[in-house]
C-alpha cells in the first residue's frame, strides 16, 4: 500500500528511470494538432483584423500610455482576485474533505455552486445588495446608515470576480486533496513533525499541482469577463475592448487590445509554468480515505467562515433572484414556460460537454505521457481561447463562419465548436490531473504482457482516469449554461437559452422575467455540479 | 430550486430540442421558403398581398424580444412570411453583418440607436427603401439617403429622485447640471448609444468647444458611471444619484416592475436644449437580403397605424407617425420641445468617441 511513487520529474526528461521519451503516435499528434488548428481561428482572425490598417494604428494604440495602465489595471484585478481566490479555497477545501466539520458534505456542494452563477447576473445582484443605497442600506437604515461606502471600481469587481469565480480552485484543491495518499503525511507525523508543519511541508507541495491549475482558470477568467467589470464600473482591459466593439463599430482597435490580452495571457501562462513545479505525483489510484482531523473548538469560527462564504457568493444572489420573483408575481407578471430554453440550454451544454472532454483528451494525454516542449506548447494554446473575452471569440467565429464555412453558419455545430474553443482548457486541466494519478507503471506493465497501446488506453487508463475525465466535461457543461456572446452571435436563429432569456429580460429592466430563467439556469447546474461533488466524495 | 430542477427534468420529454439541426437550413445559402412550409401556405392562400418567393425573412434585432417579439409575431400572421429572428446588443450585430459581410443571412437590421444604422450604412450595407415607406416619417427620423427609417421616437430626458428633488428644482438646460452643485448627484452610461447620439447631437448644435466643455463640466461634477440607461434609473430610484441622463422610456419599464409608487420621474428640459433630443429606433434592409421584398413588407407594417399604436401603448415609445396616439403617461412631443437635429446628421460617432476618450469620459 506505500508504494506511492512520487516522481519528481523533469517535464519533458521523460519518467524516472531515463528511458529516452518515447515519440507519440501518429494519430494522437495528429488529433492534438487538429486542437491547436483550432484554437488558432481566433488569433488568425485578430492578425487579420489588427494588420487591416496597416501597422500605424496597431502603434498607435500599442504605443498609447493609457493602454497600457489599462493592462496594468486588468492585470492587477486578476493578480488579486487569484489570490484570494486561493485564500478562500485553500482552507475550504481543506475543512470540507479532511476534518469534522459538521455537514461537509453539504458545505462542499454549496461552497461549490457559486460557480454556476452568470457573472453579468451575480454583479448586478451584488449591486442591488451592497450598492451605496442598495437592500443592505434598506435594513440598516434603521440604525441611521444612510448610504454605505462604495463598492464600485476595483474592491466591488475584485470581491464579485473572486466570489463567482473562487469555486474553480476550490474544485481543483479538494480533488487534488481526495486523491492524495495519506501515507506520506503520516510518515511526516510519525517522525515528529506537527500538523502544521506537516501541512506545509507535504501537504501543500502536493497540492501545488491542484491550486496552480485552479488559479490559472481563475486568473484568465477575471482578465476576460465583460459581465462584472462593466456593472461595477472597473475600467479593466475586457470592459476597454467591448467598449470599442459597442460603441466604435470599428473592428481594428478591438482587435489590437484583443491580441494584447492575448499578450498578458501568454506571460501569466508562462508564470504558470514556472509556479506548476516539476514535481509530478502519481497518486495511488486506490489510495484510501486520509483519517479526519478533528476540529475541536475550532469547530465554530470554520463553521462561520464556511457559513459566510456561502451566504455572499451563493444565499445572496439566489435570495435576491427570488425575492424579485416574487414581487414580479405580486405585479401580476406571468410566470412564463422556459421549457425550451430550458432544454435548448440543457441539451447545447451537454453537446459541449461532450465534444470539449473528448477534444482534451489527446492534448492531456500528450502533455501527461509525452512531455517535452512541443506537448507543452500544445496545452498551452488550448487556454487562448479561454482568455478571449466572449465577444471576441464569437466574433472571429462569425467571421470564419460566415466566409468560409457558410454551410456550418449559424447551426448547432458551430456553436458547439465555439464553446469547445472557449471552454477547452478546462477540461484539459481536469483530464490531466486525472491522468497524473494514474500511474504510468501500470499501463507499462500492461503493454508489457502484449496488450496494444489502444486496447491499455481502453481497459487500463480510461477506466482509471474516466471519472476525471467526466469531471471536466461537468465543468464545461456548468460554463456553457451560462455562456452569452457566443450563444448570441452563433447560435442557429431563433435559438434560446437559459442565458438569453435573462440577457434578454434583464436588457429592459423585466427583472422578474429573469430571475425565473437565472434560479432555473442555478438550479439545473446544481444538478452535474452535486454529482462532481459525491462522486469526489465516494471515490 | 430543488423543485424547478424537478420540473425541468419531468419536462425535458416533451419539446423537440429547439433550433437543433434544423437551424441549419436557415444559414447561409438562399434557402428561402423552406422551414414551415405546410404552415405558411396555409396562410398564404388567405393573404393575397404575397407574392412569390417571400418565403422568409431572417432579422438581426437589437431590440429586444420582450419589446418587439410580438410585433415580429403579429407581422407573421398579417404577412404569412416566416420570421427568423436573432436577437442581440445593436452594436454587437451591426459588427456581426460586418464581419459575415457578402455572406449574411441577414435581410433586415432592426436597431435601438441610429448610430449602428449609420455605420452600416457608412459601409454600404444598406439599400434605399421605398418612398411609400419613407413618406410615413417626418423627415429628421430617417436617413438623408433614405438607406434606413426611424420607426419608432424617444425622447432623452433627465431622470429625477422625487423624493430628493421637486421639478422646480432641475434647471432648463443641460448646461446647468456642470454647476458644482450637481456634484456627486448626476448618473450617466457613457457607453450607451442614445447618449453618444446626444453627445453627437451637442456637438453639431453647440459646437465642438461648448460639447468638450459640457463634457468637462459634467466630469468635474463625479458622476456616476453606469453601464446603461436602465441601471442609471435604478440608481435614481435607489437614491444612489438624483438625476441621471437617459431614455424617456425606462421609466416606465422599471415602474411596470417596481410599481408606480417609484420615487422617480422624468424631467424634460424645453426651448430646443440637446438634453430634450428626440432620437429614433429604426431599421435598415441589407444590400446582401436574400429577400428584400419582405424586408420592406416589415417596415411597411412597423409604421402602420397598428404597430405605431403598439409602440406608443406597451413600449412607451412615441409613435413617428402622425394620428397615433402617445401613451397618456407621456408629455405631448410638441414643436417647442427637443431640438430639431436630423437624425442622419448624427453620423459622426467617431469624432464623438474622440471627444468622449479625449474628456476622460471613456
């Protein structure tokens, strides 16, 4: 049962043992390279568009100081809402998978669900709430509090960003924490080490892994969310690029603000390389429960730090969303069927899903198996897409779309092929760490008793790695739910959405029109989102 | 929210996944008069205005379904012609047709701001309608080429706190609100068409000094930045701000919500001022429609009597055709009230956006 191997590896020096790197199949070079073709579209499409002026205005908005402090801006956000991100997670994760917190299980889904929450509807709510006149003024004003201080500029977008966005390290974290072998721990108590140390010292390098991957996701979704940038007023890079596109209809600036994002995503993907580490653990992938520690009278202040987490980033928005519900019912506004968008979200979603899990396969599988640079570089294209505000994307697509593939124009296929180019990266990163806790050993042996490397990959690292691997297309499919521009833009005509409905309402002030579709859009996430979590729970 | 999942999922059986495949027949390629078929005969027989090959007509519309879906739907009865409509910001499909460029299936473009129409027109986009189409509308709410039609009005209004302020305390021009006093009191949405539009409309009236210093003047006092009109009237309501430059109509819409017991009102500055600019919603036909006879069928229905009267009683617009009756919860458009601007002379959005980037304001 100790026979953990922890292999401290360099990426791309091969596994332990200096075997030369072995060179990758054909087919699974091939299928990563038709990933990458894909992720190109979009950067091909802002070259285009960038270079159509020539390079003066490119200069020009490069070169313009202002530009740059917006970077600056945007960059500082997402270096802060990472951070707490982190913050908030690291220990949230920790009281729900390891320790005697009372109802973890049910602290674990609802510290997780805030992620399902649309960030154009979660900042508009936070506002309602926590505005200098909003609901929590309304209750204080009892207690002479006439207006609260500001949450608008970067404390409002930081908090909002961090509150619906937190869930994507606290999901890597306790995964990462679920499949850890408690024997090395023990082995650092047992040789006298406290359990601080301990969790310093062996828990948290082994955790390095998980918190990077989530804090990369993190990280570049605060960097191209449009949603709560613009309703808390942060002039971010994101809010500078939809600006140009609402309001210039001139292509070009966009496009060149748009490959500087794409610059600052490059730099914090190399930072990300650097942070990742080298070291590589394969877990035992039938590694028992770790042993809870008890919380003691610890118990309470966790439980009010749990307690406070979800009551901002989960009771508040849904609280709001329902309690506009109910006064548009009280109005006499009619509760309207969403079956269809309902299903149309559902069934897109599920699609996306799917195509995303599979379209990350052979890129994990290169990256995990293979190594080296070029693998390397393959994962990190697939996050270019991922850091592309939605607009953006879409809009390339309906450029490729419309020009040169006008028979998949506007169809069901292209969307889902824009969501893939999106949300791919997420589904990288959770195939990947599943397949990290398969250990390459046992796949060795495998092909060393004559089995073929397809027939290994189907009965041997698919089955060991599956549930990782469905975990990422949960992920996607909870994004997708939510995804706007794209849906808009791309979607065949007259195709509706949960998410369209309430853009739709909430464009026109119909509050009580939305919050039906955004507690319906929350409530079916709920569902994939609760089953990641138990799955976690009885692995 | 247990609940709802539940529903949904006892629900999931019955409507066929909509759009699906079949959304690829409505792309691209000219496949008019496909889609619903047995439906739309069935109609046509008892039509007789339609003629052959007005099958469909694909809309891009920047107004929302909530406002204008039922006038789309009304129109497909009337007409037998099959509506597909996509919904979207204006801004964002005016830059959608430009990017599919020869290849959109778009036939028509329904805009919330005559900027958008501009810009498509500035590219060529758009084809010049019919006289009996541009003759219903006074002639400021179309364009000089007669490339696109105002069909609908709103007025730009200030919209006040009632219980901070009375209307005798709000001044009579929009250049009074850059006095100190007004300061940390005025809400704006810099990024909304219609506000650039009046930004516009200052420029060519005022001129481009008195616009930057207006600009200025209004930038010194704090305001408060929000991202569209419709939030600039919730801060109003809320207190948050006691005045907030915006669209007549939001109002309206917020109180259909909130009930009429909102502590908001609109106030409109008189005497011609910029800050009472009437400015239209309208929509154009593509150079590229695959079917440009049902395009202008649209129009002409949208500034019938009938979808006029629509306008004016469920989106509280102001009909532009004349011996349409305004919803009676609006002032009368009198001559004396807003400037007479020609909406098309509202084209130089660009040198706009300089000057708004130029003052801070973006």
């Amino acid at each position: 049962m100790s026979s953990r191997v922890t292999t401290p590896a360099a990426v791309g020096a091969g596994r332990r043992g200096a075997k030369p790197r072995r060179r990758p199949p054909i087919l699974l070079g091939a299928l990563a390279g038709l990933v990458v073709a894909a992720m190109a579209l979009p950067l091909i499409y802002l070259v285009v568009r960038s270079l159509e002026g020539g390079w003066e205005p490119v200069a020009e908005v490069v070169l313009d100081g202002d530009t740059l402090a917006v970077l600056g801006r945007s960059a500082l956000l997402a270096g802060v809402v990472t951070a707490a991100s982190v913050a908030v997670s690291v220990p949230l994760a920790w009281l729900t998978s390891r320790t005697d917190l009372p109802g973890r299980r049910a602290w674990a889904v609802l510290a997780a669900l805030p992620l399902v929450i649309p960030s154009y509807v979660g900042g508009f709510v936070l506002v309602s709430v926590l505005g200098p006149r909003g609901m929590l003024q309304g209750w204080l004003e009892p207690l002479g509090v006439e207006r609260l201080p500001e949450i608008y500029g970067f404390p409002g977008a930081a908090l909002a960003l961090t509150l619906f966005s937190y869930p994507y390290v606290f999901l890597t974290v306790r995964g990462a924490l679920r499949g850890m072998d408690p024997a090395m721990e023990e082995a650092a108590r047992s040789l006298g080490s406290g359990a601080w140390e301990t969790f310093l010292r062996v828990t948290l390098p082994q955790l390095r892994p998980g918190i990077v991957a989530g804090a990369l996701l993190v990280a570049l979704y605060a960097l191209s969310d449009f949603g709560v940038v613009s309703i808390l007023q942060y002039e971010s890079f994101s809010n500078e690029i939809y600006i140009q596109y609402r309001s210039a209809f001139d292509r070009t600036p966009a496009a060149i603000l748009a490959l500087m994002l794409v610059a600052l995503t490059v730099a914090v993907l190399l930072v990300e390389g650097r942070t990742r580490g080298r070291a590589r653990y394969h877990g035992n992938a039938a590694s028992r429960p770790a042993p809870r520690v008890p919380l003691g009278r610890w118990r309470w202040p966790a439980l009010l730090f749990c307690a406070a987490v979800v009551l901002l980033a989960l009771a508040a928005p849904v609280g709001v969303l329902a309690f506009w519900l109910v006064r548009g019912l009280a109005e006499g506004e009619p509760l309207r069927p969403l079956w269809n968008a309902a299903w149309s979200s559902v069934y897109a979603s599920g699609l996306a899903a799917a195509v995303t899990a599979l379209a990350a396969l052979p890129v994990a599988i290169l990256s995990v198996r293979f190594g080296g640079r070029i693998s390397g570089f393959v994962e990190k294209t697939t996050y270019l897409g991922y850091a592309l505000p939605g607009i953006v994307l879409a809009l390339s697509l309906v450029f490729f779309g419309a020009n040169y593939a006008p028979w998949a124009y506007q169809t069901l296929g292209l969307l889902v092929f824009a969501y893939t180019v999106h949300f791919l990266p997420q589904a990288v990163g959770a195939s990947r760490s599943a397949l990290l806790q398969v250990r390459p050993s046992v796949e060795e042996a495998a092909r060393g008793l004559g089995r073929g490397p397809v027939r290994v990959a189907a009965t041997i690292t698919a089955p060991l790695a599956g549930s990782g691997v469905v975990a990422g297309a949960a992920l996607v499919f909870l994004t997708t739910m939510k995804e706007l521009p794209a849906t808009l833009l791309l979607g065949p005509t007259g195709f509706e959405t949960l998410a369209t409905r309430i853009w739709g309402a909430t464009g026109d002030a119909f509050f009580a029109r939305a919050a039906a579709p955004a507690l319906l859009l929350i409530g079916i996430s709920a569902v994939p989102l609760y089953l990641l979590v138990i799955r976690e729970r009885a692995k | 929210m247990l609940a709802l999942t539940i529903l949904i999922a006892a629900g999931c059986g019955e409507p066929p996944p909509q759009g699906g495949d079949g959304g690829g027949g409505d792309s691209g390629g000219g496949d008019s008069g496909g889609g619903n078929g047995s439906e739309t005969t069935g109609e046509t027989t008892a039509q007789e205005a339609l003629k052959p090959g007005e099958g469909s007509l694909v809309v891009y519309s920047g107004r929302s379904e909530e406002l204008v879906g039922p006038i789309f739907e009304q129109f497909e009865e009337r007409s037998g012609v099959d509506v597909q409509v996509r919904y979207g910001d204006t801004a964002e499909l005016a830059a959608t047709i430009l990017e599919e460029g020869e290849n959109s299936p778009a036939d028509l473009f329904f805009a919330q701001d005559p900027g958008a129409l501009g810009a498509l027109d500035d590219e060529g986009r758009l084809t010049k309608l019919p006289d009996d189409i541009l003759g219903k509308v006074p002639s400021r709410f179309k364009a000089d080429d007669g490339d696109w039609v105002g069909t609908s009005g709103r007025a730009r209004v200030v919209a006040y706190n009632t219980e901070e302020l009375e209307e005798g305390d709000l001044p009579d021009s929009i250049f009074d609100f850059t006095d100190p006093k007004w300061k940390g009191r005025i809400g704006w949405a810099p990024t909304n068409g219609s506000f650039q539009a009046f930004v516009t409309a200052l420029r060519v009236l005022e001129g481009e000094d008195r616009a930057q210093q207006w600009l200025e003047g209004i930038q010194a006092n704090d305001p408060f930045v929000y991202p569209d009109n419709l939030s600039a009237v919730e801060g109003v309501a809320s207190g948050e701000v006691q005045v907030a430059f915006v669209n007549h109509y939001y109002l309206f819409q917020v109180k259909e919500e909130r009930g009429d017991d909102l502590p908001a009102a609109n106030y409109y500055l008189e005497g011609g001022d910029p800050g009472a600019l009437v400015l239209a919603a309208g929509a154009g036909v593509l150079d590229t429609a695959e079917n440009p006879e049902a395009g202008q069928e649209f129009l002409e229905f949208a500034l019938s009597e009938e979808a006029q009267q629509y306008f004016a009683d469920e989106t509280y617009e102001y009909p532009l055709v004349e011996g349409v009756e305004i919803n009676d919860e609006l002032p009368p458009l009198s001559g004396t009230q807003g400037p007479e601007v020609d909406l098309s002379n509202l084209d130089d959005l660009g040198g706009t956006l300089e000057l708004l980037q130029e003052t801070g304001v973006l």
